[in-house]
C-alpha cells in the first residue's frame, strides 16, 4: 500500500506507481484533509533494517530433531 499526502498547485495530478502493481487492478482516493486535524500521519511503504545483527551461518545445518526436542 502506497499513502501520499500532497498539495495540489493546480487541478491536474499525476503519479508514478511501482512496478509490482502493473496489471493489478488499483484504486485510487482523493479526498481533502481537514486542516484543523493534527493527527495526519503520512506514511510510505519503508523496509526495516535487521543490520545491527549479523550471524554468520556458513556450514550451519538445521536438524529438525534437535529443534524439536523438550
């Protein structure tokens, strides 16, 4: 899901959208913000990073008979 916020500076708006979604049939919202409301959240598809831990799993070979015991 793509959620964009903008200010239009004329009546005409145009977009790109990600490849993923070619072909795929979207819909498209608009509608206008209230002013007076302070909890917009704007938002846009973000990965989170894992990077602060690193494990070197070279060789590691999983055995399913030891994960499972109790």
């Amino acid at each position: 899901m793509i959620r964009i916020v903008v200010t239009p500076d004329k009546n005409f708006l145009s977009f790109n959208i990600p490849d993923k979604y070619i072909g795929k049939k979207m819909e498209v919202i608009a509608f206008a913000v209230d002013e007076s409301s302070g909890d917009v959240i704007y938002t846009n598809k973000s990965s989170k990073s894992f990077s602060s831990i690193k494990l070197n799993t070279k060789g590691f070979k999983f055995n399913r008979n030891e994960a499972n015991e109790r």
